[in-house]
C-alpha cells in the first residue's frame, strides 16, 4: 500500500513540474497557430544568424553587426506602435496574413542581396530593418490573438507552450542555420526562411476571423490609426508600475544581457571556430529555455509573480556575466548560456500573464504593441550596446559588464518599485467559452 501510495505521489509530483499540453489538445485556433509559428519562426532564426554572418562577413566589425539592432529598432518601433490601434479594430486574422506576406517580401529581398554575392551593406541593413518591423507588428497580432484562442485560466499553460514552441525554434534555427550557412551559402539559408512563412499563411487561413465586437467597430473604426488611439494605449500604462515594471524588467535583461551580436565575433576570437559555433552560442541560450518552458507546470502556483520575474532576470544577469568569464571553454560557455536561457523564460512566462490577465480586450492590442516593442526592440538596443562596447573595449568586456549592469538594474528596480515585488495575483477571470474552444 505504501508502495501505491509513494507512486501516485511521485505521479502527482510529476504532473505539477510537467507542462500542461490541454490548450494544444482543446484550442483547435491555437493549435494552428503554434504549429505554423513553429515552422515559420524556425526559418526566420536561421536568417537572423545569416544576417549577422552576413554583415560581420561584409564588414569584419562587432560595430557594424550591432547596427543590425538599430536599423531594426526605428521601423520596428513605428510599426508596433502605430499598428496597436490597427490590431485592436480590425481582423487579427487578416492582418497576420497581410503582415506575414510582407516579412515574407523582405526575406526575398535579403535572397537577392545574396544571390548576388556581395550585395552593398545598406541593402542588407534595409531589408533586415523592414523585416524587424513587419516581423515585430505580427508578432504584436498574434499576442493579441492569443487570449481569444484559449480560456483564460489556461492562459499561463498557453503562454509557457509558446515559449515552449519559441525557444525550440531558437534551437533548431540557428544551429541548423549555422551548418546551411557553412556548407550551403547565405542564399540557400534566405531562401528556407521565405519558404517557411507558407506554414503561417495556412495556419492563419484556416483559422477563424478575430474581428473586433461588433459594439466596438464603429468607434474603433473612425480612430483607426490615430494618434489619439495610440496615446490612448500608453495612458493605459499611467500609474499602473506594476505593469511598467514588468516591461522594465525585461528592458534591463534584453539591452544590457543579451550578446547576441557578439555570437560571430566571439566564435572567431574566443572561440577560435566557425560559423558553425556561431548557431551553437545561440541554440546554447533557447536549450535552456525550452529545458525551463518544459518545467513550468508549477508556475501556476506561484502567486508573487512580480518577485519571481525579479529573481529570473537576476539568474539571467549572472549566467550572461558568468560566460563571458569562461574563456575557450566551449562546454561550460554552453552550459552558461543555457543556464540564463531557463531564467528568462520564467521571467517571460510570469512577465506575459501579468499583462494579459490585466489589460482589457479592446485594448490588448495595443498593449501587445508594447509588450512586443519591448520583448523584440529590447535585444536591438542590446546589439547595439554589445557591438559599441565590444568595439571600444573588448568583447569580453561587453559581455561581462553586461551582466553586472543586468543585475544591478533589478536591483534598482526592485528598489524603485517595491510594489513589483511583492505583487500577487490570486484570481484569475472567470472561465468562458471561446470561439476557439
């Protein structure tokens, strides 16, 4: 009997760490969606790695990579913000397929570049820029879609299976991506990823229309785009630190821990490799992530969310500082960055069920707009940050100063908001019936 017993406890134990699939099994909409991300998101890593190979190859300065970032950030930001009213008044369904085709134009564009050997740097730098933008305004549609495809106390679960389905696209993309690159070219790793995005147009074209209610379509139609509906976003925001902090926590994390931009130098200097250890350092980090979204089935249970982000980025912080201390050490560089991949995705799950839970539908939109702006213009910044620091000093130095200032920040934070810390959120909305149900 006491054998029984000891099983179903270790079954029990099992199921609260394990991640919860039921959404996948449920969510006819959100199954759609993950799978079409899964593949089409797959393709856009691997051309992220061809584009910073791609430039450093062009150019040989850790500079000129981390000005990817910025070239990225300007339309990246005015299309996420200015298309949070669009989101909110318009069919969510119709605008990824729109947005989809775009991102799909730019990647072409980058195909060209390479097929024709050595294409001017400013090409490379506008396509990369317009895709970020097309890229991060989809991104912003399907984060908005999202609490509409799942119950609402599924919406945690929801959240960890796409960081699940995130992250591993960030494993197999760039690792796959750094072997096409070296073996097959930059054109073929180009032409993979405009192939990909037929997944998301499918997906996109059997799910069904996300129109807005139709109580809300006047009003929101005779403001679509304005300035007054984007301000109107960030009013949202006022007085609610909560919130802002959140979007502060990862700000912190993305621009001063992430060295992404310094995956291709390091791998030359540090590392004394290829393109190859190139994909590797960035698999490293989403190896990690996967490992924590696949864990999550306790973060259900934790009620301090806002301390438990802090704590995440803090493990983030030193797990970024602690690579760039290891040398040529490539096993325990892995390990590293796998060890911060976990933190943040625990930081991104706790991070993205604060804002949904808090901010009303016809405003999700735009709130995703942020959320989006600052979950992908962050790392921009962060290029930047990396290749300026590694260029006027070293690029362990940026590493490593990274880190620290990652870990100081949450302190600050912490300090300057304590309501952060000690927020709790211990009802959830009630459950309803969705369409996608």
């Amino acid at each position: 009997m006491s054998t029984a017993q000891d099983q179903g406890r270790f079954r029990r134990g099992i199921r609260r760490v394990a991640l919860d699939v039921t959404p996948l099994r449920t969510a006819r909409d959100f199954r759609l969606l993950w799978l079409g991300e899964l593949v089409s998101v797959t393709g856009s890593q691997i051309s992220l790695v061809a584009v910073f190979v791609q430039v450093y190859a062009l150019t040989h300065s850790s500079a000129a990579v981390g000005l990817v970032g910025l070239c990225q950030l300007v339309p990246l930001v005015l299309f996420t913000i200015f298309g949070g009213p669009i989101i909110d008044s318009h069919d969510r369904r119709r605008l990824l397929i729109g947005a989809t085709l775009l991102q799909s134009g730019t990647s072409s564009l980058l195909l060209v570049g390479a097929l024709i050997g050595h294409p001017p740097l400013a090409l490379v730098y506008v396509a990369a820029g317009l895709g970020g933008g097309f890229g991060g305004f989809a991104l912003s549609v399907r984060s908005a879609m999202l609490p509409n495809l799942v119950e609402p106390r599924q919406l945690p679960v929801a959240l960890s299976l796409n960081q699940v389905m995130w992250n591993t696209c960030l494993i197999v993309g760039p690792g796959v991506g750094g072997v096409i690159i070296d073996e097959l070219g930059l054109a073929t790793a180009y032409a993979i990823d405009v192939g990909s995005f037929a997944a998301i147009l499918a997906a996109a074209w059997m799910m069904r229309s996300q129109a807005p209610a139709p109580s809300e379509q006047p009003a929101a139609a005779a403001v679509t785009g304005s300035w007054r509906k984007v301000v109107e976003g960030f009013h949202f925001l006022r007085g609610r630190r909560v919130l802002q902090a959140a979007f502060y926590a990862d700000l912190v994390a993305m621009i001063f821990g992430m060295p992404r931009a310094l995956f291709p130098v390091l791998a030359v200097t540090q590392f004394h490799a290829g393109t190859k250890i190139v994909g590797a350092l960035f698999s490293a980090v989403s190896v990690g992530a996967v490992i924590g979204a696949l864990t999550t089935g306790w973060v259900g249970q934790v009620r301090r969310q806002g301390l438990a982000v802090l704590v995440a980025v803090a493990v983030w912080g030193m797990g970024i500082a602690a690579f760039g201390l290891v040398g040529d050490n490539l096993g325990l560089a892995f390990l590293l960055l796998a060890v911060a991949g976990g933190a943040d995705v625990i930081s991104a799950v706790f991070r993205g069920t604060i804002l949904q839970l808090s901010v009303p539908d016809d405003l999700r939109g735009r709130m995703s707009a942020v959320h989006i702006l600052v979950v992908t213009g962050g790392p921009r910044l962060g290029d930047l940050e990396a290749g300026l620091v590694a260029s006027a000093f070293t690029p362990t130095i940026s590493v490593v100063s990274g880190g620290v200032a990652c870990i100081a920040g949450v302190v600050i934070l912490a300090i300057a908001i304590p309501d952060f810390a000690r927020f709790r959120m211990h009802v959830l909305p009630p459950v309803h019936e969705v369409a996608a149900s």
